[in-house]
C-alpha cells in the first residue's frame, strides 16, 4: 500500500473538468452581454445627434425672427418719420392759411405748400368721389334682382301713385279732370277723393345684339283704362297698356317700332297729377 499526500487521480481530474465548464460558461455571458451594450450606446449617440439638428434649426430660426423684428421696427420708424413730417407740413399749411398769421416762410416754400395742400385736397376729393362710387355699386348689388326665365335681363320698374283730389263742378273724370262739359240737374257740383289709377308699372328686357345692334324691349301699364260696368266699378280700375316698343340701337342709328310715347313732348307727363293723360305744356 502506498502512502502520500497528494489527492486522487480522479478528484484532480473532475475539479479540472469542472473548472473548465465554469470558465466557459463565465465567457459565453461575456460575449452575450455585449451586444446590448453596444446597441445602447448607438442609440444613445443618435438621439444626441437628432437633439444637435434640433438645436441647430431653432437657433436658425430665432435669428431669422430676429431680424425680421428689427427690419419691421426699422419700417415702423420710418414710417413714423413719414407721417410726422406730414404732420409738420399740414400744420405749416393752415398756420399760413389763417388769416392776421405772421409769414415765416419764404415764396417758393409758401408756393410748394399751397400745391401740396391742393393735390392733397385733390387726392381727398377723389378718394370721395370712388368711395361713393363704390357705395353706389355696392346698394345695387345689395337690390332685389328680378329673375328672368331666359339669359337676358328684365328690369322692373313702376310707381305707385296717390292722388288726392276736390273738385268744384261738373268734371269728366273726378281724379284726373280733362274738361268740365255742361252741367245738368243731376249731376253734382263737386267732388273729394283719392285714386291709386294713375299708378304704372313697367318692365325693360334687354336682348341679344342683332346685326350688330343693341336690342330692348319696354312694356308699361296703368289703372286708367275705365271702369267696368258694374255696381263698385268705379273701385276696380282696368289695365290699359301705355307704351309696348321694341329698339335696335347702333351706335348713330336706332329703330323704334311699338306703340311709345309722344316724340314732340319728351319731357311729358309735366306734373304728377296727370300722369294718365300728360299736359303737352
């Protein structure tokens, strides 16, 4: 039997073995464990990246509103030097133009200002003039439009007319007398009312060009056609059509073919109180 004091052949052999197992194993946590690190600090150097752009951008864009700021005050103060200076010479122009003032100008300064004040009177008065113009434009399309069932437009128009009358005698008509015929017992002698019969109503179509020419069309009535005979006719007025004409205008030539008012007199009815029959007076 042998003595010693070293270990068994095969303890040596398994704590080897075993040691070789552990440090494999130490080594493949290693190896796995690097790759998320890895990962990490890429993400991490991308987002520092991103935020650099991100800071960049802003820091261009607060120095391109900077100076926008600073051009806009510089307009700002000239325009505030503009209007003093306006200021100045308005108030030049009416300390000259008021009576008993002191001259404290030489001619050819007095002569700009009083040109000055009158373009600017000018530019006042035409911008008065366009913006009544404007207004105008403005109220007519604000207007109740009539509607045609065609293209073309049709223009109404009419005027709704009360008379008030009081006659002395014997009259053909008691709302708008012609003459005044031969009394008889029976008739009266006067009489007061009012009438709406001398009220019209009108409508203008404008056409297509023909041959070159402008065509429109006009229509007008009236209530003074008569009564009918019946026992209230003399509160229902007949329509009686005033002027139906048909116009081609060129541009120094017109045809006018219709039934239309009096040539000779243009400028008839002469009162409102005969609008049925006109006055040629």
């Amino acid at each position: 039997m042998k003595h010693g004091n070293g270990l068994p052949d095969w303890i040596r052999k398994s704590s080897s073995a075993v040691l070789l197992l552990l440090a494999g194993t130490i080594y493949a946590q290693s190896e796995d464990a690097s790759p998320p690190a890895e990962s990490q600090s890429a993400a991490m150097a991308a987002t520092v990246h991103q935020l650099q752009e991100q800071v960049r951008e802003l820091r261009a864009a607060v120095a391109e509103v900077r100076s926008e700021a600073a051009q806009y005050r510089a307009e700002t103060g000239e325009l505030r030097r503009e209007l003093q200076a306006t200021r100045n010479q308005l108030q030049s122009t009416v300390a000259s133009a008021q009576p008993g003032s002191t001259p404290v100008a030489t001619k050819e300064s007095e002569t700009d200002s009083a040109k000055q004040a009158e373009s600017l009177t000018d530019r006042v008065s035409s911008l008065e003039e366009s913006s009544q113009l404007l207004s105008g434009k403005v109220d007519d399309q604000y207007q109740t439009k009539v509607e045609s069932a065609s293209k073309y437009r049709v223009r109404l128009s009419g005027i709704v007319l009360l008379n008030l009358f009081s006659n002395h005698g014997t009259t053909d008509n008691f709302d708008f007398p012609n003459y005044v015929p031969e009394p008889t017992p029976f008739n009266s002698r006067g009489a007061t009312g009012a009438s709406l019969r001398q009220s019209q109503l009108g409508l203008e179509v404008f056409g297509p060009r023909l041959m070159g020419a402008k065509t429109t069309g006009t229509v007008q009535f009236d209530l003074s056609g008569g009564f009918p005979n019946t026992l209230n006719g003399s509160s229902f007025g007949l329509f009686r059509l005033r002027i139906a004409n048909l116009r081609m205008d060129w541009d120094h030539t017109s045809i006018v073919a219709g039934q239309d008012n009096a040539f000779f007199s243009p400028l008839s009815p002469t009162s409102f109180a005969s609008l049925a029959v006109p006055t040629f007076g």
